[in-house]
C-alpha cells in the first residue's frame, strides 16, 4: 500500500469511528434502560468487549501470521493508550464524577489483574498454561458482573441503580426506541466501529512499516493507539452526554479484557519467548500508569470531587514520556 492510499484509509478511518461511536453508545445506553440493567455493568461487559474487539481481532491476525510480538504490543499498549490518551484526552474535555461501586469493584479488578499478569510474563514466555491461566481469570470477571446484576434486583445503590424504564435523562437515551430497535443499533454500531477500526489502523501500519520500525513498537503505539481509537471516540461521546459511569466502565473494562482476552491469543496461536524489554520497560508502564490512574480516583473520590483536568494533563503527559523513549530507543 502506498503513502497516499495509507492516507485515505486513515481519514475514512476516523469518520467511520466518530459516527459509529454515537450510534453505538445510543443502543448500549437505551438497550440498558429498557432492559433495567446499570449503565456501568453495560459499560463493563458489552461495550468494553465491543470496543476491545479490534484488539482481539488484529492480535489473532498478527498471530496467525507469525507476529506474537506485534499481538503482545496491542494489548500492553491498548491499556496505556487507554488510561494515557483516552481518559487523559476525555477529562480535558470534561471532568467526570466517580461512581463509588467502580472503586470498591472494578477498579480493584482491574489492579489485581494487572498485577496477576506479572506472574504471566515473569518467566519470559507466552504458552498454552498462560492462556488457560487468563482466560480462568476472564471467567470469574464475568462470573462477578453477572452477579452484581442479580444483586442490583434486590438493592441499588446511587452509582449503580437500577434503570426506571420511564425515565429519560437527556438524548443520550432514545426515549421511544424499541429494545429489538436498539440492539440492533448496538450491533450496527459495533460492526462499524471494528470495520473503521481496522481500516484506519492497516493505513496507519503501512506507514510505519515504510519507516522500519520493529513489530514490538509499531504493536505498543501505532496499533495499540488505533485499536483504542474506539474507546476515545465512545467516551467523548459518552462524557460529553453525562453518562459518566459509561465512560469508567468502558476504560476500566476494555483494560481487564485486554489482559484477559487479548494476551490469551497468542497464548494459543503463537506461544513465543518473550523479549526482556517487554517486562522491563513496558509491562512496568502499564503498571506505573494504571495505578497513577487508581491514585487519582480513589483521592478525588475521598473528597467528594470529581477527576479532571489535572490528572488528564498527568496522565497524558506519563504518555508522552513513553512514547518518546520509544521513539529514541529505535
């Protein structure tokens, strides 16, 4: 693929993934309301494994063609970019509030998650035992969520209450659409954001291949930072709308299904030694960030505050800082 027709690809790209966001947030958000289900559980299930999607899909095909390397920098470099640049760039948008059961539930999940990855990378290989290994993880995650959902029939609290079928909040929620309608957009929504997704990263891949950039770093930023390219687009849309719980659930849940779905791909299709830089160098920023981001939510919580701008500089500027040091280091 040449330079010009990369090009095109990526502005198509990001049309197709600004206008599929709204849609996708839209059925995601009245599909909850009409079915009675938290926003934040929407947010930590269907729309974190939509918006995850790419990452599974490009980690597969990566595998498949003999990259494992490439797979590993997606899913390590989706969940910086994720905390970096798609919460960093949202809360200079908009401050969010803090849903208190995201700090007693998900984010400790999150946390133990990442931590538990360690023990996955410790001994420098990615085998069939790691995937098993995650994808056990993946299952007890789910197990919890759906839990919480039978729970939240016999008691809600303010952060994640039970959805009033009546009530309409802002545009945000169609207010005469349909279930069956609903998910149908949902499922539109999804599909375009994966499709623009991928176009928008195959043009920007050819880019970086045109300038020898290794597998390892073209994975932790140009791919990593297309794949999340959904979750940007989704929580703008959603912040700007003031569904903040869609916004923490979407981030907080596309980084546990980066760990727990993601890595387990080339587990299985192309178990590889790992290069030591990736536990050194960028599981520990994964690591650095994740728990910047923790600090954050847990002090603005403890006082009542939202998370804003000064902690979006932070964590963007803990980004810029990486990916610099990639830059220079090739």
């Amino acid at each position: 693929m040449n330079i010009y027709l990369a090009a095109v690809y990526i502005v198509f790209g990001f049309a197709g993934l600004i206008w599929s966001a709204d849609r996708f947030v839209l059925g995601a958000s009245t599909t909850a309301r009409n079915l009675g289900v938290s926003p934040l559980v929407i947010g930590l299930t269907i729309v974190a494994f939509g918006t995850s999607a790419p990452e599974i899909f490009t980690s597969a095909t990566a595998s498949i063609q003999g990259s494992p390397s490439f797979a590993i920098g997606n899913a390590l470099g989706s969940n910086i970019a994720n905390l970096g640049i798609v919460l960093a760039i949202t809360l200079l948008i908009q401050p969010i509030d803090i849903p208190r059961s995201l700090l007693r539930k998900e984010l400790p999940a999150l946390l133990l998650v990442s931590a538990l990855c360690f023990i996955v990378f410790a001994d420098q290989t990615l085998n069939y035992f790691d995937g098993l290994l995650l994808l056990f993880l993946m299952a007890v995650f789910t197990w919890r969520v759906l839990k919480s959902l039978r729970l939240m029939d016999d008691k809600a609290d303010n952060d994640e209450r039970i959805i009033d079928p009546n009530e309409v909040t802002d545009d945000f929620i169609a207010e005469d659409m349909s279930t069956a309608k609903a998910f149908g957009l949902l499922v539109f929504g999804l599909v375009l954001l994966i499709i623009s997704a991928n176009i928008l990263v195959e043009g920007a891949r050819s880019v970086a291949l045109s300038l020898g950039v290794s597998e390892l770093v073209i994975g932790l930023t140009v791919m990593a930072v297309g794949t999340s390219l959904p979750e940007l687009a989704t929580s703008i849309t959603s912040a700007f709308k003031g569904h903040y719980d869609l916004v923490l659930g979407n981030i907080i849940g596309s980084n546990i299904m980066n760990i727990l779905l993601v890595l387990p791909v080339p587990a299985f299709l192309a178990p590889y030694v790992i290069e030591p830089e990736v536990l050194t160098r960028d599981y520990a920023m994964m690591m650095i960030i994740t728990l910047g981001c923790a600090y954050f939510l847990y002090m603005r919580s403890r006082k009542n505050q939202q998370i804003g701008r000064p902690a979006g500089v932070v964590l963007l500027g803990m980004y810029i800082a990486y990916t610099a040091s990639l830059i220079i280091s090739q």
